[in-house]
C-alpha cells in the first residue's frame, strides 16, 4: 500500500514535541509527512514547513487555511497530529473531525469534560479515526504487561500503584517563570495541574494494562511552592470499575526525581514492576517464587511486545520507539479502513477519544474530591 500523507498542527521550532512527531511518524515508513500549519505566526509556520520539505502550497500559515485547502484536495491527509497547545485541542480537533479527517490529538484532548464527550460523540457520529497521544502505552514492556494481565498470570489484579513524579518545579525562586507559572492558574491550566499533566499519563497507562477503568477517586491536592493555585503534589485513591484498587501518586516538586513514571501491579498469582527509565525490564514476581527480569526482545514474550519491539535485545530502545507504536496502530487501522477490513475494537493499540475522556472525567473527579476534604467522588461518564 502508499504511504499514508500525514500532517501536523503546531509541533514548530524550537516546540517540546514536534520533533518527535515527526520522528515517530516516519519510523515504520508508514507515513509521509505531506503538510502542516506549525507556529501560531503564520509567516513562521510557512517558513518552517517549507524548511522542513513541505511543498510550498501546503506549508499553512494557520490550520483555518490547511483544513480549507486539504479538504479538498484528492491526496487529502489521512492522518492529521495536533501538537498546539492545550486550550486549542478541542476547536482544532471538532473542526477536522467534522470535515473528514482522521486525528491524532496530543493530551489533553480538551479542557473540559463536556468537550471531551461532545468530541466523543462526534467520533462516533462521522466515524473517522480519533487517537490520543498517551504514548506510554506504546513501550514493548506495557504491552507485554497487558498481555499477562490479559492471560491471566497474575490471576485476578487487586491493586495497583502508579506514579509520575519530577522534581523540576520545585524551585520557589523560579515559580515566577512564565514557561511554569501558567501551569499552577486555574485561568490558563483548568481545574488540576499535575495531576492533569503527568499524573493521568500514569493513570492512562494503569486503565490500559489492567483494561479497567477508573470508577471513583479520593484525591487530596497540595500546592507545596507558595502563590501556587494549583495542585504541584496529588495523591489520588482508586476504585477501577472491575474491582481493582489504585494509588496513584503525581508530583512536581519531588527534587531527585527526573521522569519517574512507574506502574507496579499486583495480582493474585503474582505482581509485576515496571519504569519508564528502565523501560526494557519488566520485573515479576509469581507468588512464592523468586523474581525474574524479563527482558524486551527476548524469546518467549507476547507477540504483541514483539511486534512493538524494533531494536536488537540489549539496546537502549525507549520513548522515540513507544510513541511511534502509536503511529504505527494507527496506520494500521487506516490500511485497514482502507482495505474495507474492520479491526477488533480491544485491539486497536492506540489510546482514543473514549480514553481522552475517561481522562477528563477522572481529572474533574479528583478535582471536586481534593475540594471536599478527599471525599469519595464518581467519574462522570454518562
Ligand atoms: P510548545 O509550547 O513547546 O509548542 C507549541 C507549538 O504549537 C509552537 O510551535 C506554537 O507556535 C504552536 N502553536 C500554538 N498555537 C498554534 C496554532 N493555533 N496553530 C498552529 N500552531 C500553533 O508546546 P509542547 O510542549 O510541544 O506541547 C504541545 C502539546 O503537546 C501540549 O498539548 C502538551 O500537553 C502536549 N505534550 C504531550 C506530551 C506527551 O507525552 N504526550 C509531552 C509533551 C507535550
């Protein structure tokens, strides 16, 4: 089959995330990076698209015009990534979804619950593919964890502990800088700060190991550095809606702390230990015996790790190889779309809008716990 024509929404120079979409869309050569509106100055975005190879006439300077002249053109895009920032997610991904388009939004998928379930509702309605960025889910090891969760090693999951903690917002001399003080205003940042941010990447990846959803949360918030609003440490409590119990602890003052997104699982018949920073070792440990170090790349694992696996066992492989497993699942629901093929809905292998919501729901739910004295609060997913 061609290559698939992608295209990009933000993500421009000098931006945190851009690069690794585009590094992560071309890894399988699955796509072709074919347009973009990548700085919010169009004279940037024309410049830095043209810059990067795009032709001329479909480096955009807004995504009003790439949405205007892609729609109608016969190699439209298959696949359009939105990288801009937050409070931009949900105008940008309506607009493509009404039009046609498949979509890959980076997290949050919007500001609000309700937008979250009007986009929900609007996938479902025109069909077209909706993805969410938790590129976690990506990592070879998470998936092999989700595999045994699914086999039933570990027997029946009781509980599990996540969390997603760095310490670069703990200097109070520095808590005036702009990149981090908009962060903490409700203004800006809605109702959560860390939590929303880092914490529901850990508690995306818990949902989707233990294919169980967050159910009711207990949270109690802290704004450790003074002036903050927001929360800078969130200890969140978990009901999932098959019986599992979660912890889930999220903080951005945890001096020492680089990028310390951890899920350890614990089941009947044993548990399971995992790090992002070690992210080729997946530690566990069935009952009663001694520990084992499974190692990505070796024989014996899923085939669902295999097949998200690229390097040779041994080497550093890490987040560049997990985001594009996101890439490289969506690709292949479009090969199929493509194909008139539908594929089995619990094998998707990307995050989607249901997901982006059940994020929303459970940042709203701990939000309203952390003002009620860590009150016991139901997710709102109807
Ligand atoms: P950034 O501030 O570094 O870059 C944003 C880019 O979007 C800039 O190039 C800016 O000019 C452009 N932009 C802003 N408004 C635009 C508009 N209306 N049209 C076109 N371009 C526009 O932001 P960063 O850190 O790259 O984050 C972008 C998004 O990615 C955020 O939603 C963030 O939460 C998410 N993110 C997700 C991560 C993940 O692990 N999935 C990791 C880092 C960021």
């Amino acid at each position: 089959m061609a290559k698939l024509n992608w295209g990009i929404i933000g993500g421009g120079e000098g931006s945190q995330i851009g690069l690794a979409h585009r590094m992560c869309s071309a890894l399988d050569d699955k796509f072709q990076f074919r347009a973009g509106a990548m700085d919010v100055d169009p004279v940037k975005a024309c410049e830095y698209g043209t810059r990067l190879g795009l032709e001329p006439d479909r480096a955009y300077g807004s995504w009003q015009d790439m949405l205007a002249a892609e729609k109608i053109r016969e190699d439209r895009l298959d696949l359009v990534t939105i990288a801009t920032p937050n409070s931009t997610h949900f105008e940008i991904t309506k607009a493509f979804l009404e039009n046609g388009f498949n979509v890959l939004c980076e997290k949050p998928m919007t500001m609000t619950l309700d937008e979250a379930k009007e986009i929900v509702a609007l996938q479902a309605k025109t069909g077209q593919i909706c993805a969410v960025n938790y590129g976690y889910s990506g990592y070879p090891m998470v998936r092999q964890m989700r595999e045994m969760v699914r086999n039933g090693d570990l027997g029946a999951v009781r509980s599990f502990v996540a969390e997603f903690s760095h310490g670069f917002h703990a200097d109070a001399a520095d808590a005036d800088n702009p990149r981090v003080r908009w962060r903490y205003d409700p203004k800006q940042a809605g109702v959560s700060a860390q939590f929303a941010d880092c914490g529901i990447h850990a508690l995306h990846l818990a949902s989707f190991v233990l294919g169980q959803n967050p159910k009711k949360v207990s949270a109690d918030f802290a704004a450790c550095v003074p002036g903050r609003e927001l929360e800078d440490d969130a200890l969140v409590a978990l009901r999932m809606d098959q019986g599992a119990v979660g912890r889930l602890w999220s903080s951005s003052i945890a001096i020492g702390r680089m990028h310390g997104l951890t899920l350890q699982v614990f089941g009947e018949k044993g548990g399971l230990r995992w790090a992002q920073e070690q992210p080729n070792q997946l530690y566990w440990n069935p009952i009663n015996q001694s520990v084992q170090i499974l190692e990505r790349g070796q024989a014996g694992l899923s085939d669902a790790s295999i097949d998200a696996s690229r390097l040779t066992i041994g080497h550093a492989e890490g987040a560049p190889v997990a985001f594009a497993n996101i890439y490289k699942s969506i690709a292949k629901d479009i090969e199929a779309r493509k194909l008139g093929l539908s594929l089995d809905q619990n094998e998707l292998g990307y995050p989607t809008a249901f997901d982006g919501m059940v994020s929303m729901a459970a940042i709203d739910a701990a939000a309203k716990s952390a003002t009620a004295a860590s009150a016991w609060t139901e997710l709102d997913l109807n």
